[in-house]
C-alpha cells in the first residue's frame, strides 16, 4: 500500500530496543520501554505558514529519528507496526 502523509506529518517505523543490558541480562517483552528511535518511512509536503508559503520539512525519507516516548499515533498497515506523528515531536535526527 503506498500511502502519502499530507502537512507536516511524518510516517516513521520505531527501530528494536536491545533485548540485553549491558551486562548480559535479557530483557523481556514485558519490561521493555516503548522505542524511543525510528526511520523515517514517509514524508508530508510540509505545513502552511500564516502567510500561505509551504515549510519545507526539516527530515527526509530513510534517516534516523528520536522522538518522544509517547509521541504519534500508532497504525498497522501492510503487517507493520508504523507511527504517524507532526514533525514537532521529533526531537532529531541522529546521524
């Protein structure tokens, strides 16, 4: 399914937390923190300033993102588990 996110919304796929600490100790499903990293999958057009001019978006297709933990909203599309959120809580891009 292609799907096209319209304004500034951003489609992001959250990337795996690690299933270790550091020392060894494995992490179960049920005591994992909700990912706080992704790619980005899809990118809107960019919003409409108060003088009608398009904003470019400030992230592009395929980068790596943190953002918020409680941060967009969460779709399954084509068997994936995908976030849809406004460029404004995407805290940056990690390079």
């Amino acid at each position: 399914m292609k799907f096209r996110p319209l304004h500034d919304r951003v489609v992001v796929k959250a990337l795996d937390t690690e299933e270790k600490t550091k020392g060894g100790i494995i992490i179960p499903d049920t005591a994992k923190e909700k990912p706080m990293q992704g790619k980005v999958i899809a990118v809107g057009p960019g919003a409409r300033g108060e003088d009608g001019k398009l904003q470019p978006m400030g992230v592009k297709v395929g980068e790596k993102i943190l953002y918020g933990k409680w941060s967009g909203t969460e779709v399954k599309m084509d068997g994936q588990e995908l976030l849809i959120m406004k460029e404004s809580d995407i805290m940056g891009v990690i390079e």
